[in-house]
C-alpha cells in the first residue's frame, strides 16, 4: 500500500510540474522555426537556471556598447514574431540600440489565457539571464520593451526585487487578471523604473477599457510614469510600425 501511495503520490507531482511548466517542446519548435529563417541578427541560447531558451541578439549600427533594449513577445510565439516584435528588434538598431530579444515562457496552443499565471515564476529568471548576459558585455543601459502578456510578465518582474533595468516600455498592456501573478494593476504601483505606457487608438477593448485604471495605479508609485497612444493603431501596429519606432525613439531619446 505504501509503495502504491508512493507511486500515486510521484505521479501527482509529475503532473503539478509539468503543468507549471513552460512548453518546452513548443518552445524547441518555435526556435527551429526561428533560427532557420533569421535574416537579421545572431541566434544564440542563454540559461535561466532551469535550462537553455532562445534569444536573438541584434547589434546598435553605432555599435557603442552603451544602450541595450530586451524585447519580450507576448502570448504564446517567439522572439521574432513579426508584428511589433521584429520591428522593434531590428527597427531600433538604427538608433544605436543592441536589442536582445528573447523567448519568453509558453503554454500549448490550446491553452487558456488565465492559465499563465501557473508559469509567471519562469519569468524572472529569463529576465535576469537577458540582463547578466548584456550587462557582461558591457552595456551600461538596459530598457525593457515588452509587448501585450509580455508586458504584464515584465510589471510582474519589476514590481519584485530584480536585476537593475533603467526603463520599460509596455506596448498593449492591459489590467491582466485581478488576484494573481497576472493583475497588471495590482504590479504597477511597485515598479518605480521610469516606464511608456504606450497602446493603440483602436488597441483591444481589455487594453483601452483600462487606461484610466493604468495610470491610477502607476501613479501609486510616484515615478516616471506616461501614457501614449497611437492613433489609429490596433494591437500588433499592422501598418504603424513606423508609429510605433518614431513613439519609442522619442521616449528613449529624452532618457537615455
């Protein structure tokens, strides 16, 4: 009986981890996919403690060393999706930004939103990895650039002790789910770095419904806190790309 329970009880964890657990596997596909087809940038794979995940690292035109940027895609794809987040990535290189932009932690296909927040955990050490591996080749400013969940991962991040960062730049965040790891609101009055809120005119109702509220809680943290909208712009900035970098280029140029 005891051998039984024993076995039950092995199993049960099994299941617990494996649900709390980023989709590795999708996220070996995703980098099949990616580093097969990267026209620009270096693929390389850095560690989080738990294991190895992608990155694509793409160098500033002026090459200074000085300023880098960690792009973070949001539900579920890559770091080089190719609505808002390979824009970015390659876009701000001609600004003299080094851009790293990185996989962040999946769920299958099918999964539910909510679900997420069974993986927040995974975050900081992704996170954390982008940082050390920039700040070891030098780089003295590093700005978060996150897009949709990535962006509720990112105020989850900055609202707990965390590696030094001297920016982030939400793009399409929304008040996430209250009571839990993904309650956007209930983060953003501990994260004191100097942040963009910066969202589309015809952006997604959950996005648009909380800008007030946003900003509320922001506010709670007596920073350097501003909201931009861009109008005329939906979620993925279809069309606005060029928006969407001149709005990040002006923000960035003021700070760093």
């Amino acid at each position: 009986m005891h051998f039984l329970y024993m076995m039950i009880l092995s199993a049960g964890m099994a299941m617990a981890s494996a649900v709390c657990a980023s989709d590795l596997e999708k996220e070996k596909r995703w980098a099949d996919q990616v580093v097969d087809a990267l026209l620009d940038g270096d693929a390389l794979y850095l560690n989080d403690g738990r294991g190895e995940f992608l990155a694509i690292e793409t160098e500033g035109v002026s090459g200074n060393g000085r300023k880098a940027a960690i792009v973070m895609h949001g539900t579920g794809v890559h770091p080089n999706w190719p609505t808002v987040i390979q824009p970015i990535r390659v876009g701000l290189t001609a600004s003299g930004w080094h851009t790293l932009s990185i996989q962040m932690p999946v769920l299958a296909n099918e999964a539910e939103h909510a679900e997420y927040a069974a993986i927040y955990d995974w975050v900081p050490g992704r996170i954390d990895a982008a940082t050390a591996h920039l700040r070891a080749k030098g780089f003295e400013k590093i700005v978060l650039i996150a897009h949709s969940q990535g962006a509720t991962m990112t105020a989850f991040y900055l609202s707990r002790p965390h590696s030094e960062v001297d920016g982030f730049v939400a793009i399409g965040m929304s008040a996430g789910i209250a009571g839990g790891p993904m309650d956007t609101l209930a983060h953003l009055p501990g994260v004191t770095t100097p942040t963009l809120d910066l969202y589309g005119g015809e952006d997604l109702p959950e996005v648009l419904v909380s800008v007030a509220d946003r900003a509320a809680a922001a506010g709670r943290a007596g920073g350097d806190y501003s909201q931009q909208e861009i109008g005329g712009a939906d979620h993925f900035f279809d069309g606005e790309e060029t928006e969407l970098l001149d709005a990040l280029n002006a923000w960035l140029d003021q700070r760093y």
